[in-house]
C-alpha cells in the first residue's frame, strides 16, 4: 500500500511538472519586458526627438533619449525602478488594454497620416519550455505605429501608463535638457 501511494505522489508529481512546463501564461505578470518607442515625427533637426522607455519584470526602467538627427550624439539614458505600487498600476494598465489578447489592425498604409508623431509598445513574454533540453524563443507582441481609429484610445491610455511610470524628475531633466539642445542648435 504504502509503494502505491509513493508511485502515485511520483506520478502526480511528474503530471504538474510536464504540465507547467508546456503553459505560456497570457497573464501581466507573465511579461518579461514592456518597450515604447516614440517618435516626434519630421521637424526641423532642433525639434527633432526620439525616446524608448523599457521595464522590465523586477521594476527596473530605463530611459533613453536622443535629440535632432545625429545619431552620432551620445543619447541621453536615466535609469529608474519602479515601486510595488506603480508596478501594480502598471501590471493593470497592460491587462485592460488587451495587448497581450488583441490583434490591433493597422491602417492601410495609403491612410498613414503625413507628419506627426509616432508610438508603439513592444511586449516581450517568455519562451515557452519545450520537449526537449531547448527552449522556445520569447513571445514579441508589437502594437502597429498607425492602428485603426477605434483602438487609439485604449493604446494612448496604455502608452500614458507608461510614459507616468518614468519618474517626474526624470522627465524634468530631460527636458530641460531637450528645450537647451533646441536653443543651442547649429547646423
């Protein structure tokens, strides 16, 4: 009786674990990293700005920015983590927006508005384990630059919940830092 019983804990055992194993959870907390890439779209070179804000899993951020045309300029990169708190709100934010569910349709590229700027978000889920010794690569969901009309205001509450994830102070310098590039601009 009692071998019966320990096969049967084995086996039950060795059920969860294969189990596990071939689940990809589609839930918040299963992302390994959130991307928004901005774009401030076709201004003159000293109006000109481009800016990626990462997080990943732990809270850990990064924010990197460069200004005018020339990618030969250092960017400007902060670093920052993020609280519980703000990492819950933040877990929320992608849940309601059903990015991680939800194919968001592009516009037709003859419908791409000319001019203006441009966001998109970048989500990262892990790799499923496979059957054998290598695992599957990670998951990209990307949203499109240019989504249909009926999903920009769910994708603009999502990149807002983002882009107040950085902290003010952050955003502060950076600004002051872009508003100097504009003032001390030569060709």
């Amino acid at each position: 009786m009692k071998i019966l019983i320990f096969v049967i804990l084995i086996l039950s055992n060795l059920y969860s674990c294969s189990n596990s194993r071939n689940q990809v959870s589609e839930k918040p907390d299963g992302w390994v990293s959130v991307q928004l890439f901005y774009e401030s779209g076709p201004l003159p070179p000293q109006y000109h700005y481009d800016y990626s804000i990462s997080i990943n899993r732990d809270g850990i951020g990064n924010f990197a920015c460069n200004l005018g045309y020339d990618k030969s300029l250092p960017a400007i990169i902060y670093n920052f983590k993020l609280s519980d708190d703000t990492l819950d709100i933040f877990n929320k934010a992608i849940l309601e927006s059903n990015v991680l569910t939800t194919k968001f349709e592009s516009m037709p590229e003859n419908m791409h508005p000319i001019g203006g700027s441009i966001s998109k978000v970048r989500i990262i889920l892990p790799g499923q384990k496979g059957d054998s010794l290598t695992d599957r690569p990670p998951k990209v969901i990307e949203t499109p630059e240019f989504p249909l009309d009926k999903y920009k205001p769910v994708l603009d509450k999502l990149y807002d919940a983002i882009k107040t994830s950085v902290p003010k102070t952050v955003w502060d310098d950076y600004e002051l830092k872009r508003k100097d590039f504009e003032a001390n601009y030569k060709n």
